[in-house]
C-alpha cells in the first residue's frame, strides 16, 4: 500500500533544487503537490515540469519569511487539495563566508531570516492543520552538513543549521503523539544554486559591505567550485523517499563524512569522560536520561 498516494505535501523553495527535488519525487509517489518560491520566474518553470509529469500541482509565490505568506499557502493547499498531510521546510540561503572580524549584521539577519525564522513560520503555518485532520503526517526540515559539524568562516550559515537539527529533534519528539514523523535532512554539497543565494536577497537585507564581496555575477569561486562538484539533486529526492519508508529522523546523502561526524561524536565523549573524573562534580548527581530521539 502507497502510504503518500492522494495525500498532499507543501514544499518551501520549491522551484528548484532540492525543495524541486523532494517535491517532485514525492509527486511521483502519488502526493499532491504544492511548491512555494520567491522565484516567480521558476516557479513557473517547475510547475509546468511537474504537470508535464501529471502530477497534481499548485504554484505559490511566497517568501518564507513572512508568516501571513505561510498562512496564505496553507489556506490556499487546503481550498485546492482538501488536506496537508507533509510540509518540507527546504528553503535556505548560503551568506559570504568570512572570518569573525568581517562579521555584518545584514549578512546575519538574512540567513537567521531565512533559514531559521523561514522553518519556524512553515511550522506554525502547516503542523495545525495535519494535527486538525488527525491522518498523522510529516515534516522534514532541510539542514546541512553544517548542522552536524561546525564549518569554518561559516558561521551564519552553521548557525542556522545546527539550530534546524535541534528544532527537528526537539518536535520530533513533541509530535509523535500526533503520529507527526519529524526528520531532518543534512545534505553535504549537492548541484544547486545555493552559491548564487543573494539574487534572492531581500532589499531590507542588503548592505554595501556585502554586495561589494559577492555579487550575482562573480560568486564566490570555491563555494561555486564545491556545489558545482556536489551530486546530482535528483538523488536528494529518491533518498528522502527511500528515509521516509523506514522512518529514518537524520538523512544522510553523503555516508563518506560519517568518520567526520564520528570524530566530533567522540571528542564529546571523550569531554563526558573527564567531567566523570573531575573532583569538582562530584556531588552532581544523575538526572536521568535527557534523550528524546
């Protein structure tokens, strides 16, 4: 039996990349789609592919930065499809890397802005109305690399995602009652157009300081060179699909960096081991397992 066969998915960025990606292999399972981008340009683009595809779709332009946008699309799912049964919070944005002294504020705010404030507003938006028709569901949140091990001169960007892997684990747990399956997927580098994020980028947002390092005509060259070296997106949809089957809460793309993430796994461990042998706390007592995951 095809579980997501007649049920309905909102995808955040969905015109292209990875959010298209998801929203196109779960078309293809039998989902109806909706797909929501501040790109009017290829959001029509994407529509016409998923229709060429005979899958079920609505197209929504919508910045994920604003609430009453989120609410709009929900409403608006509802009134074409009847129902949201998955919501993928993918919508993100990669800011000019630079070292701590180089740090601007606008730089910040956009990437807090968009890819953490982007998740909380899909959350509030769409969780209410899967918990309301009582089927369960799903949410996926699209993190990085970057939310499992600390990227240097990254640190917007880190920091916006290791707080999506901590979201996901926390409502992970908190919907579960709701047989809401909460994952989050962390991506290493994949062929997007991530590198070129500021051609979105928000006038309130804009600064001197930053467009005068990156622009949309000279992108950063290394970021470029790695997201141009990343794998194919389509198999970022086909593997969500395949973790979603098995109920998988972290998916993974890229097995080859589980040693990096086992040596920061360790390092921490090896922190818990001399805090067990610090005179200091020895009368902290246990409070118990803490783990919801």
């Amino acid at each position: 039996m095809n579980k997501y066969k007649g049920k309905t998915v909102v995808v955040s960025g969905g015109a292209e990349g990875i959010g298209f990606s998801i929203a196109h292999a779960m078309g293809l399972q039998g989902m109806n789609v909706v797909i929501g981008d501040i790109d009017t340009k290829q959001l029509a683009v994407a529509e016409q592919k998923l229709k060429d595809a005979d899958i079920p779709v609505l197209a929504l332009t919508m910045d994920v930065t604003e609430p009453s946008q989120w609410q709009a699309a929900a409403q608006k799912a509802i009134e074409q499809f009847g129902k949201i049964h998955m919501l993928v919070n993918n919508a993100g944005v990669a800011s000019a890397p630079g070292p701590i002294e180089a740090t601007n504020q606008q730089d910040w705010n956009w990437v807090i802005d968009v890819n953490l404030k982007g998740v909380l507003n899909g959350a509030e938006a769409i969780i209410p109305h899967i918990k309301a028709h009582g089927e369960g569901g799903w949410m996926i949140n699209v993190a990085s690399m970057a939310g499992m091990i600390g990227v240097p001169y990254a640190g917007a960007y880190t920091a916006t995602k290791v707080a999506v892997v901590g979201m996901s684990e926390s409502w992970h747990f908190e919907l579960a009652k709701h047989n809401i399956h909460v994952s989050v997927l962390c991506p290493e580098f994949v062929k997007t157009r991530i590198h070129l994020s500021g051609r979105n980028r928000h006038e309130h947002h804009k600064s001197d300081h930053v467009e005068a390092k990156v622009s949309d005509a000279s992108p950063n060259n290394a970021a470029q060179a790695l997201v141009e070296n990343g794998i194919d997106v389509e198999l970022v949809g086909r593997r969500v699909v395949e973790a979603l089957d098995i109920g998988e809460v972290y998916i993974f793309t890229h097995p080859s960096q589980r040693a990096t993430v086992q040596k920061r796994f360790k390092a921490i461990d090896e922190a818990f081991e001399r805090a067990e042998k610090s005179p200091i706390l020895d009368g902290v007592k246990d409070s118990g397992d803490i783990s919801f995951v």
